[in-house]
C-alpha cells in the first residue's frame, strides 16, 4: 500500500480512498454497518455520516497511527 501520512480529521476524498484500498469483503462490512446506522438518520448526507463515524472513532481514541496500522496491506 502507497503510505501517506493524513492530517486528522480526514476529508471526504482520503477517507474514500482509504475505504476503497481495503479488501471488498471489508469495503461490504462497512457499507452494512453504515447501513445498520441510517433508520436513525434518514435525512444525513454521506459527508455527514463519515464526519461522525471519524469523530466516533477519534474519540474512541483512533489516531494517525493506529488507523495507518490497520490499513496495511499484510497480503
């Protein structure tokens, strides 16, 4: 995987890139636990949902690094 280092918090465009390195079957988890999520939200865009699952994650305390490490491609 092409490393690069992000400034948190992630735009739009990196967190889409980041989501479409992942593996298919991981890309389809996350698109189903977007989807167990929106009934609650049926009037949040996109942009919206991923600024919240970010600020859920960050204060959950994923950072910089730990993201990078759970990204590597270990195929």
């Amino acid at each position: 995987m092409n490393q690069k280092n992000y400034q948190l918090p992630l735009t739009f465009e990196e967190i889409l890139n980041l989501v479409l390195q992942l593996p298919a079957q991981e890309q389809k988890q996350l698109i189903q636990e977007i989807k167990k999520h929106s009934p609650e939200n049926k009037d949040e865009d996109l942009l919206s949902v991923f600024d919240r699952i970010g600020r859920n994650a960050q204060s959950k305390g994923l950072t910089e690094e730990i993201l990078e490490e759970l990204l590597v491609d270990e195929s």
